[in-house]
C-alpha cells in the first residue's frame, strides 16, 4: 500500500492550523495595525471559548440566528474600533452607529509563543467609551 504524501505545491485546508483546538477567524492586516500601534497577526478563537459563548450567550445568538462561531467572525470581519482593554488586551468593537449605546466586541489578548490574537470573551457591552480608543474605522 502506498503511503500518500504532500505535494510541495499543495495547499493546507482551510481551517486546519498547527495549534491543536484553534480555529483561525480573521487576522489584523497590517495598515490597521500600523495606525493602531499593535501587532499585525491572525486571530485565533479555542474551541472551549466558542462552547463558552454558546453556553453563555445561547439566548441572544438564537435571537439573531447565528452561531457562536459566526458570532466571532462576524465582529472580527467588521470591526469599527479597536479599543485598549485592561491590561495587555484589545477590544475589537462593532458599532451601528458611532452614538450606538449598544456594542458587540471581542476581547483579544497577544500570546507572545503562539504569535497570534486570541479570543478571549464576545459579548455585547455598553460601556466602552473609558476604554482608549486606537483605532477608528474612516
């Protein structure tokens, strides 16, 4: 029986990534992260956090009719904000309108190892505006 092997020239499926348990659903590009002052790297969310998210936020997802998982991706690919967090950690914010009391973000932290964003909390928040703003969307 033959063994299959990898072409050089064949491409790595989408979602399959050398972190264990992690699933690649966006990426800060580097002009946003330039304006920013923050890394430029791929973000990354831990299977156990999108089972978090379902578990905790079950009710408003069913509401808008979207899974935990498009839930993430759906900030991450239309960001208005990033904002600083406590500590180390960013939040990436979406905003209908820049007067809108009622936000979703992501909390994102940098794991210096791993070099790339990770997930660390979504949910909607209303209180952002004490949080340093780093980058607007024009």
């Amino acid at each position: 029986m033959k063994k299959c092997r990898k072409n050089k020239g064949q491409n790595t499926p989408k979602n399959q990534f050398k972190f264990e348990g992690y699933i690649k659903v966006g990426r800060i590009r580097q002009t946003v992260a330039k304006e920013a002052h923050i890394k430029s790297a791929d973000i990354m969310v831990n299977a156990n956090h999108v089972k978090h998210i379902a578990l905790k936020h079950n009710a408003e997802l069913k509401l808008c009719g979207i899974t935990p998982l498009e839930y993430i991706e759906l900030i991450v690919n239309k960001f208005t904000e990033i904002r600083q967090n406590k500590g180390e950690s960013l939040l990436l914010v979406k905003r209908n309108d820049p007067h809108d009391a009622d936000t979703v973000t992501i909390e994102l932290l940098y794991n210096d190892m791993t070099k790339f964003w990770e997930v660390k909390t979504a949910q909607p928040r209303r209180n952002i505006l004490n949080n340093e703003l780093l980058w607007p969307q024009k």
